[in-house]
C-alpha cells in the first residue's frame, strides 16, 4: 500500500473532516467548467494520466491475491514433504515475488505519468483562469469593483489561484487512484466470495452514512468560525494600516480588546467543535475493528459450512475490506483539496460568469470632440452609500478648448463630476431603484455619453490625479502607456521615443530625467517610490499628453506639493491645457486664478460660474469667501516676484535638487532592502527546542498534554496488536471444527475490545486535542497581535513588515502552532507510538527476521519520504517565486484599476499578463519533471520492500527457521510500522513551519525599546513613576537640541544638528520644502523615533525619561492622511480614551469646533454610523474632521498638526483653523502646512531646508526678510 494510504487507522480524519457525498453531487459543474479551460493538447494530456491513474490504483488490491496466495502456501508447510518443500516453496516464492517487483515497475511508471499528467495540466488551467479572471475584472464596472472587500482580488488571484492549482493538480491523481482502489479491492473481494465481502461492507457502508450526517455539522462549524477569522483578520490590518494614529492616540489597550474579543468569539466557536468531531471519529474507528471482528467470525462460519474452499479467500476479503478501509481515509485529503479547488473556482466564476455592460458605441468622426460638454440634470449617489445624494440636479456646460476649474467644500461633487465624466459610473439603468438614484445626461455636442464606445472616449482623455500611479517599470514605458488605444499604439520603437521625448519637454520632465541615472530607462519603483512626489505628478502629466488627448483632467494634482514642486507642476499644467479642453480641480485657488470659467460647487448643485475676476466682485458669493480664506497678508509685495508661481521653467537648482532626491530614495531603499535581509541570516531554533519552550509556556495545557500521550498510545496500540490478532486469526485455519471456532470467537472478542478502546481513544483524542489547540491558538493570536502592536513605529517601516505581511503573520503563525500542539502533536505522536510498537513486536516475535528488514526497508521507505518532502517543499516554493512575478503584476494592475481604466490600458496588462504566465508555466513544467518522479518512487517504494520480507521472510520458513504466525506477526507489524514511518515524516513540512513561526513569535518578544513593553507593561511603569508638576500644565514648552536623526532604513541624515525652542502656549510653523524634516519633527515629539543625537525637552523634562503613554496623553495629532477604524463615528471620535468619561454634549462639542457635527447629525444613525472599512463611506474632508473632532476632544497640552487641514475646502479650513487658534489659548500648538495661509497667524514660523533651520520669525518679519519664506508667500499669493 501507498504512505497515503495510512492503512494503520488514517487519523488524519481528524484533520480534514471528508465532505465528499455532498461535495461530488454539488460540484459537478464547476468540475466541467474548470476542464474547459484546456486546449486540447492538455484534453489528452489528461486522458493518459486519468488511464494512468486508473491503473496505478488497481495494482494495490492485486497485492492482496499474491499475498493470500502465499499465506496458503504458508498453511501447506504442515503436510509438505521435508525433503521436497524448500524447493518447491522456494519456486513459489520468488514467483510471487518477481510479480511484486512487476507490480512495482508499474505503479512507478503509471504514478509518473498521472502524477506529472496532472500537474502540468493543472499549471495550465489556472494560468487560464487567472488570466480570464483578470480580463472579467476589468470589464466590470468600477461601481462593482468599490462593493468588493478591501484586498479581495488581490487575494483571489494570488491565495485562491495556488488552492485551485493544488487541487486540481497531482491531488486529484491521488483521488482518481484511491476511488480506483476501492472499486478494485470490492470487486476482487465479491469475486473471490461476495457473501463475505457485502457482509463486511456494512462497516464500509455505515461510515460513509455517520461521516454524511457529522460533516455538514462540521462543516457549517468551520465556516462560522472562518467568518469570524475574517473579521478579526480586518481589526489587525486596520489596526496596522493605522499604527501611527494607533500610537498617538495610545489606543492599543483599546484595539487589542476589540481583537481580543473576537479571538474569544472564535475560541467561543471552535470549542463547540470539541464534542463534534470527538463523536464524528470514534465510532468509525470502533466500526473499522468492529468490522475486522465480522470479517473474521462470519469467514469461520462460511469456511465451517464449506462455503469456501481455503484459507486464500479469506485473506483476499480481509485485506480487501482492510484496503478499501483505508483508502476512504486516503480519499479524505485529496478530497478536501478537490472541494477546496471548487469552492476556488466559485470565487472565479462568479467573476468571469458575471454580467457585464455593453461598452462598444460609435466612435471616431460620429462624435464631435471640438463641442462642449454638458451635464445636464444629473442626480447621482454611489452605488455603496444610496442614502447619501452627491448630486442633485446639478447642471453644467463644459466649453470645448478652454479650461474650466471646478471649486467647492470637501463632499461638494467636484471629484464625482469627474467620474461621470470618464463613466467609471453610469446614470440610468433598468433597475428603477438605480434610475431613481443616478438619473440625468452627458453630452458631448448632441451624442450622449452611453452612445460611445467607452474604450475609446477614454483614450480621448488625459488624466492626473492627485495621487499619481506609475507602474513598476521604467519611465519610457510608463510614459508609453499612455500611447495605448491611440493610432501610435504599434508605431516603431523610434516614432514612439520621440513622442514620449516631446511629452515629457511639455511637463517639464524631460530635464530632470536627463539628469537621472539610466535617463529614461530609470526603474521607477513600486508605485513610482524612487522618485519624489513632483516628478510622478510630472510623468503622469507626460503620460496623460503624449495621446495628445482633446480633453484633459486635473484632478487635486498639485494639492500634496510644497510650494517648489507646484510651481513646476503648475507651470507644465498651464503648458499643457492651452487650446485642449481641460477640467481643473482644485483647493488651493492660485493655481486655477487663470482658468477661462470657475464653477463653485455646493451641496451637490453649481451656486456660482464665472472668472476670477468677475467672481471676486460678490463679496457675498462663495468664491469670495474660498479665496478670502486662502488670502496671504503680503505686507510687502515686488512686482518682479508677482507671477514666480506660474513661472514656465523650473531652474537648475530645483532640478539638480530631484537629482539628490532621487539617488536619496534609491540609497534608502537599497539599504532597506539589505537590513531587511538580515534577519533572514539569523539562527532559527530547532524543532525540538520550538515544541520544549510552546510546551513549557503552556503550562495551563498540562492536563491535556499528559491525557494526548496516554490516548495516543491507546490509538497507537491498534497496529501492533493488531498484526498479532491477524497473524493467529490467520494461523488458526490450520484447525478444524470446534477447535477453530473456538480459538477464533475469543480472538474475534479481542477485536471488539480492541474496537472499544481504539473508539475510546480517539473519543478522547478529538476532544482533548481540539481544546488544546484552540486555546493554544487563542493565547498566541492574542499576544502576538498585542507584542506587534506596541512595537515602536520604526519597526513598521521594513518592507518585511508591511500591513499586508503582518495581518497574514498574525493569522497563520498561531495557526501553524496549532499544528503542532493541537491535532497533529496527537497524529504526530500516534505515528511514534504505533512505529516503537510495531518494531518492539516485530523483534520480539522473530528477532532476526525483524531486523533484517527493518534494517533494509525501514531506511529506504523513510529516505523515500525524505525526499518526496524535501522536493515538494522545494517544488512548492519555486512554484510560488516563480508565479510570484505576475501576481505582483496583476496586484499592481488590480490595485490602479482606475488608472488602468482612464489610460485603456485592460488589453494590454492582461497580454502582458498572459506572456509572464506562460513564461511560469514553462519554469514550473521543468521544476515538476523532477518532482514528479521522486513522488512517484516514494510512493512505489513500498512494494519493493514488500517484496523483499516476502523473499526474505519465504527463505527462513523454507529453511525452517520460521514458523506461519510469526511470519505473518512480523510481517503485518513490519508493513504496519513502514506505512506509520511514512505518515510521521509526512509532518516534516508543518514542523518546520511551525519552528519558524515560534521563532516569528519569540523575536515580537523582545523589547528593543521602551515602546516594546507590552499595554500592561506600560501601565505598571506608569504607576510606579510620578509625574512632575510640569508635565501637569496646560501647554508645554518644546525645545530640540542639537537634534540629527536618520531613518533606520536610510543612510542619508534628515536631521542636521536641528535646533528648535517652542515656548509655553505659542502657535508655531513649520514649514518648507518636501524632505526638509518637517514631518520628522513631529514624529520624534511623538516618539515613533528615537533621535541618534541629540535631546528633545518636554517642559525641561527629556521626554526620553517620560513614559511613552504619559506623553502621548498630553499631546494630540492630526496628520495629513486621516486614519479611521471601522466601527462607528462615535468610537473613531472617543479613540484611545475612556468612554465612560466623556458625555454627549463633549462629544457634541468637539465635533462642532470640527465642523462635523451637523453632518453627522444630518445622518440615519446619527453618531453610531458605521464609517466603514477605513472609513470608506465618508469622503476625505469628513474623514479629516473627525480626526480633528479626536485630536479636540483629548483636550491635549500640546497639538501637533500634519498637513491637517490639507484635504479640507477653504471655508471649512478656515472654520477649523480659526477654532484651532480660539481652542489654543493655553496650549502649544505646533503646525506643519504647506498652505501658508494658515499659519500666517503663528507666533513664530520656522523655514526649514535639508534638515536645518534656515529662517524664522512670524509672518510679517519673514515677509520684510524677503528670503526663502517670502518667495513661498509670492508664490501661494491669489491677488484680486
């Protein structure tokens, strides 16, 4: 028998539950559906491996025949003649035995080809669906897309693809062959007696029919539980996407319980998994023996009643019953693979099988480009928030050729114009609940928007958002995109450089490039990470113009810059719209001061259209206000410095300035890249010193952990003593009349014994081990998230440690534990136990014979295993470096699906999709030659050592130095203990996975800093230090001395000798250009960094010897990117402080100075509205007031602002500023802006450069300096 087959009881039932009746009926479809992705080389690829397969299983039970075959010839020795029976049994012997070796060859060769048959047909096959997956997702709405859960596609393509592979690959060889087995064990049984066979297929029968009525329970268990896992998986990746905000507002004690609690809701769940699965194992292991008790009292009646001839028939049914037994447990995982693949393809095919809208219409010289653009009527609300209107009956004339800027609050409409637009939503429909919500007409000249062809309209548009995406490619290509559904598409190479070349002069790129390494043959890095933020606006520009698009779109494109980069940016902008037909979004008012008409935006409905300077003549109008609000107090102004910031060249300085930014980025990320390997160099422990620290640490457990060995013994027990039971069962018909039966009944009665404490143990085995694991798993889940949390944000930084890897950290790593100290340490040690025990009986019965074959098969089938695990692990893991190429890529595509929309590029990602995918099939298609054939020797092997105890065990009878029953004790005992060799190595994998994930959870142990300690930890610290007086004030005084600092993951300091003094209640600035320190500031106050030298004073207190949750109490940040949990307004408000301490009208309040309150209250559900996953359902203004709501209601001694009021409207921003200043009496406030207007009124403004201070005073004295702060005034200023 084959190691899968686990003929000893297969325990691995434990493990995966065989949900296979309901399975095979339910799946049948996507069986088809899956298969009709080949071509029909893989068809008959399949074909042979499925015949292969076929005949690969029915060599098993034809061992059955040659083995009875000699136990009757084992019977004869008692009337063979002395002289002639060596000889005569000799011949028989090595007859039996040649025809084992046969049986060898074959199953080796057969087992190859299946196996290899199968693997690379299924490589194929989900290359194929991935590819068409990929093609289904893009041609879905962008509606449909916004529905999916965060990180959903990503997932499915990568995690969902390798199960569908898996199950569909070699797996469902091993499925093909063990059916195959079963049908072929059945049919030699009912052939060499069917009274006998159908008798004890009852056992057979009443298994499948317990395991159909316990699965679905199972079943539905896991998936609740699964749920629940989901869920807790979201609380860790929000938690960690956020860890900046987290810290600041010392929310971990908070974010750990909400974790915590569902961790307990999942304990809650799978306990009740206990006495399932303790009731869904035991009886099948009591009904197995039970059976082999029938097998045997019925074949003694039949063989007394002369119903069959010889001893020969009643060794074929026993080992035929015993290997289709056996094989429903080797059924059971390929099975759970298999399910898993359908329930895979599923998640695919509700993609692929989805509707899609018709996107073809007219095109080319039937739509008029050079007409206006016209919205009329349009009433609109996201498919994802129908309660919420954005637009309601907003109309707007959009005159061709000239730039039309759009303006207005935060939520106003502006950016949702801009989808209509482009169509990434449709208005109208079938449905009427649809029709009713998102109704209204886009018009270009008299064509309405839904009569074009999508693809094409899209390919007339440039577009620049405000977070620009550029692919993991080099400039040129990136720029080349954007030629994509033009008629340059397959130009030559050349025609296709100079386009790029003339794009990139006109967004002021071209210099700066020159300037780089490589030109334009420059890597930009993952999202365009190795450049700064002005030159991916200015790559995006290019790749938005070299279509030469009629009509362009600005989106926000300038809004996250320093004064320096916009300008550039600006001036490229202003370049590039002259006579094209442009749409400009904008918050800061200077940069759209020229546009030909402005159209002010509220509430969803156009209040206000005209020109700058028609505008500004209603002091009442909206216009007035945003610019009033945005308005500079330029004391002193100079003609030659009125326009710097329409400026049309950026000077040599700015570019050689990139050129530094640029080399500093890759610097810092190749040093990233090497600090990041170095843990990988660190020593792992071993698996033994792993198992001894999880079991001394799980002391709580040490009940369980003394009743899983006792049970396991007693599970263990079944094979030794059952290949002494079967050797005298066996031996007894040498016997007749009551002499057999007799010695038979009380052999039979030890059976059922047998049957009860096998049941008994397994009862005890699922039970106990369940719980163990569960707990086990619970505390780790809980402690690890708690030790990650706290760690000091350094930490996160290394791209090992990203959102995305901890959160699948955190999941598996307690999970792989669990395969340790859970169900596999029983499975684990039921293997030891049954292996001791087989040897111990099988030396103890005939030393010689024993040893001789333990020595000589033992060793071959465990290096057999060895190998087989060694190269499937290492088959597994080139399988997935190699597949990990294009799912990099297609994560890239999926995650800028809009980007991928606006610049057509769908056809071209999924050809260049399907290119990377051949290229993998063919690596992988090499790896698995090799593979394959170490898999299909490992699971051959067995049958020659078979042969070779039958050889050597024949040669000692014919010699007469071994009796039948001690044969047949040794023998069975042998094949007994080889097979549980076999499963015991199958653990290698989960054992080694696990040392590394103790290893993982040992190493977020240690405390590199103060902020390693654990929440408990620092509340004990907190107690035990006393507070001084000062840090009691309201305000503080800040001062940085001698401050310089470089990130752990750079070598270019960002901090040079900085010196800062804050006094007690000043408003203070900080300002200057991108990279000059100014966020590092705020970080080091906050301590997510540890300066290399220099002191940073709190009050006169170093805040080095303060404890890091006493001095983020007294201080409260907003930073430029608002962090939201999901969970309700409420809790993301009361975010790190106790609940019970803060009442409504608090509450009220806070949001009120927010400029929240009325919106929030405008709502269904008030305060308890859920904001969803990162805070989706609100837009980024709202977002950024309920920070600023959480930042007021801590009532800090010290408010650090980051960009804060960045992506508010100019009135709000205003409002909120105003209240900053009103609620900062008494407290210090520190503020980074790169909108000068709102620090204007700041007690003292510090002007930053390359980690220096290089000027400071307050607005006016900075103003008559004329320096660096004035040149960013004159650049920022609106004028009238």
């Amino acid at each position: 028998m084959s190691q899968d087959s686990s003929a000893g009881l297969g325990w691995s039932w434990l493990q995966w539950p065989p949900s296979w009746l309901s399975t095979l009926g339910k799946n049948s479809k996507l069986f088809i559906k899956i298969f009709s992705f080949t071509s029909r080389r893989d068809r008959l690829f399949l074909f042979v491996s499925l015949v292969a397969s076929i005949c690969a299983g029915a060599t098993l039970p034809l061992m059955n025949i040659i083995f009875a075959r000699l136990v009757q010839a084992f019977n004869g020795l008692a009337t063979a003649d002395p002289e002639t029976f060596g000889t005569v049994f000799m011949a028989i012997i090595n007859e039996y035995v040649v025809y084992i070796v046969y049986l060898f060859i074959g199953r080796f060769f057969l087992c190859y080809i299946a196996i290899i048959g199968f693997r690379i047909t299924s490589l194929r096959i989900s290359a194929a669906i991935r590819l068409c997956y990929l093609e289904a997702l893009f041609e879905l709405p962008i509606s449909t897309l916004d529905a999916l859960p965060p990180g959903q596609t990503t997932a499915i393509i990568t995690i969902t693809a390798n199960i569908l592979q898996l199950g569909i690959s070699e797996r469902l060889s091993s499925l093909i062959q063990a059916i195959m087995v079963i049908l072929t064990a059945l049919v030699i049984g009912c052939i060499f007696s069917w009274e006998l066979t159908l008798v004890t297929s009852t056992g057979l029968v009443a298994i499948v029919a317990w395991y159909a009525v316990t699965t679905p329970l199972v079943v539905k268990k896991y998936a609740e539980i699964q749920e629940l896992e989901k869920e807790a998986a979201g609380v860790a990746s929000e938690t960690l996407s956020s860890i900046r905000m987290v810290a600041a507002c010392g929310a971990e004690k908070k974010a750990a319980a909400k974790y915590n609690m569902l961790v307990g809701r999942i304990r809650f769940m799978s306990k009740k998994l206990s006495p399932i699965l303790a009731l869904q194992h035991s009886p099948v292991f009591f009904t197995i023996f039970a059976t082999f008790a029938l097998c045997f009292w019925f074949a003694v009646k039949l063989y007394l009643d002369f119903q069959f001839p010889n001893v020969e028939t009643l060794v074929v049914v026993l080992m035929s019953i015993m290997t289709m037994l056996a094989h429903i447990n080797a059924i059971s995982a390929p099975l759970t693979a298999a399910s898993n693949a359908f329930n895979a393809a599923s998640i695919f095919f509700s993609i692929i099988d989805a509707p899609k809208p018709t996107t073809t219409g007219i095109k080319g010289a039937e739509v008029a480009l050079d007409e206006d653009i016209s919205l009329e009527n349009i009433n609109f609300a996201y498919p994802t928030r129908h309660d919420v209107r954005i637009l309601n009956d907003l109309t707007l004339r959009i005159p061709a050729g000239k730039m039309t800027a759009i303006v207005g609050p935060s939520g106003s409409g502006k950016s949702t114009i801009v989808a209509l637009i482009q169509r990434w939503y449709e208005l109208g429909g079938l449905d009427p609940i649809a029709n009713y919500l998102r109704n209204g007409n886009i018009r270009i000249g008299d064509r309405t928007l839904n009569e074009i062809d999508l693809h094409w309209w899209r390919a007339q548009i440039g577009f620049v958002q405000q977070e620009p995406f550029l692919f993991n490619d080099t400039i040129l290509k990136n720029v080349e995109y954007g030629l994509v559904g033009t008629e340059w598409e397959d130009a030559p190479e050349e025609v296709k450089k100079g386009l790029v070349a003339r794009a990139c002069k006109e967004a002021y790129a071209d210099e700066f490039i020159h300037m780089l390494p490589a030109g334009y043959e420059t890597p930009v890095g993952d999202v365009g990470l190795h450049l700064s933020g002005g030159q991916r606006q200015r790559i995006a520009i290019a790749r938005a113009i070299v279509r030469q698009p009629k009509i362009l779109i600005f989106d926000e494109a300038t809004s996250s810059l320093d004064v320096t980069s916009e300008r550039i940016v600006q001036a490229a902008l202003d370049q590039v719209a002259q006579n094209r037909t442009t749409i400009v979004i904008a918050h800061r008012l200077s940069t759209i001061k020229h546009a030909d008409n402005i159209v002010v935006v509220a509430k969803g409905s156009v209040v206000q259209q005209g020109t700058h300077e028609s505008l500004l003549r209603d002091p009442e109008g909206a216009y007035w206000k945003l610019v009033n609000a945005q308005q500079l107090a330029t004391t002193i102004a100079h003609p030659a410095h009125k326009e710097i910031w329409s400026e049309k060249k950026p000077n040599r300085e700015s570019i050689l300035l990139e050129k530094e930014s640029y080399e500093t980025l890759v610097d810092s990320e190749a040093t990233a890249i090497d600090e990041d390997d170095e843990p990988a160099k660190a020593s792992k422990p071993s698996i033994v010193t792993s198992l001894k620290m999880l079991l001394v640490e799980q002391r709580r457990n040490r009940l369980g952990y003394i009743i899983i060995p006792i049970a396991a013994m007693g599970a263990a027990a079944s094979n030794p003593v059952q290949s002494y039971l079967f050797g005298r069962l066996i031996s007894s018909f040498i016997y007749w009349g009551e002499q057999l039966q007799a010695s038979t009944t009380v052999l039979c009665l030890l059976l059922v014994l047998v049957a009860v404490v096998i049941g008994a143990s397994y009862f005890i085995l699922g039970w106990v081990c369940n719980d163990v694991s569960v707990r086990t798993t619970s505390n780790y889940r809980e402690e690890y998230f708690r030790n990650i949390i706290t760690k000091r944000v350094s930490f996160f930084d290394e791209t090992a440690n990203s959102p995305g890897m901890l959160t699948a950290r955190i999941a598996t790593d307690p999970t792989q534990l669990q395969q340790l100290l859970g169900l596999n340490l029983g499975m684990v040690l039921i293997s030891l136990f049954s292996l001791i025990g087989c040897v111990t009986i099988a030396i103890a019965f005939h030393w010689r014979f024993a040893l001789v074959v333990i020595a000589s098969s033992l060793p071959i089938i465990l290096a057999g295993g060895w190998y087989r695990v060694r190269h499937e692990v290492k088959f597994e893991s080139r399988n997935n470096e190699v597949f990990s190429e294009s799912a990099r890529f297609a994560t890239e595509a999926i995650g800028s699906i809009r980007t991928v929309a606006s610049l057509t590029l769908e056809r071209t990602i999924c050809r260049k999709y399907s290119q990377l995918l051949k290229g993998h099939v063919t690596k992988s298609w090499k790896e698995a030659r090799l593979s394959c054939l170490v898999f299909a020797g490992s699971d051959s092997l067995v049958l020659l050592c078979m042969a070779f105890a039958l050889w050597y065990g024949g040669t000692l009878l014919a010699r007469l130095e071994l009796q039948s029953f001690q044969f047949l004790v040794v023998y069975l005992a042998i094949i007994q203990g080889s097979l549980a060799a076999g499963q015991w190595l199958s653990f290698g994998p989960n054992l080694a996975q696990v040392s590394a994930a103790a290893h993982r959870i040992k190493e977020m142990r240690v405390r590199d800093y103060e902020s390693n300690d654990s929440v408990a930890d620092r509340y004990r610290e907190i107690n035990r230090w006393t507070l001084p007086t000062s840090l009691l004030w309201k305000g503080a005084d800040i001062e940085f001395e001698n401050i310089w600092f470089t990130y752990p993951t750079r070598n270019v300091p960002v901090l040079r000798g900085l010196s800062i003094s804050i006094q007690h209640g000043q408003f203070a600035a900080i300002v200057g250009s991108s990279g000059s320190g100014k966020t590092t500031l705020i970080s080091l106050l906050e301590r997510f960094y540890e300066p290399q030298n220099g002191t940073i004073w709190y009050n006169g207190e170093a805040i080095a010897s303060i404890p890091l949750k006493t001095l983020r109490k007294r201080m409260s940040l907003v930073a430029q990117e608002p962090y939201l949990l999901r969970g309700s307004i409420r809790e993301n408000v009361l975010l790190g402080i106790d609940e019970d301490c803060v009442t409504d009208e608090m509450l009220h309040r806070a949001c009120r100075q927010a400029g929240i309150h009325d919106f929030v209250s405008s709502l269904p559900d008030g305060y308890n509205t859920d904001v969803g996953t990162s805070g989706v359902s609100l837009s980024g203004g709202q977002k950024q007031r309920i920070s600023i709501a959480r930042a007021l209601i801590r009532d800090p001694s010290v408010l650090l602002l980051d960009e804060a009021t960045s992506s508010l409207d100019s009135e709000t921003e205003k409002e909120v500023q105003a209240v900053f200043e009103k609620t900062a009496r008494g407290r210090t406030m520190i503020v980074v802006a790169h909108r000068l207007a709102t620090v204007q009124n700041a007690d003292i403004i510090f002007v930053m450069n390359q980690g220096r201070v290089v000027e400071k005073g307050n607005h006016v004295t900075l103003l008559g300096r004329k320096g660096i702060y004035w040149q960013m005034c004159q650049a920022q200023a609106l004028g009238a």
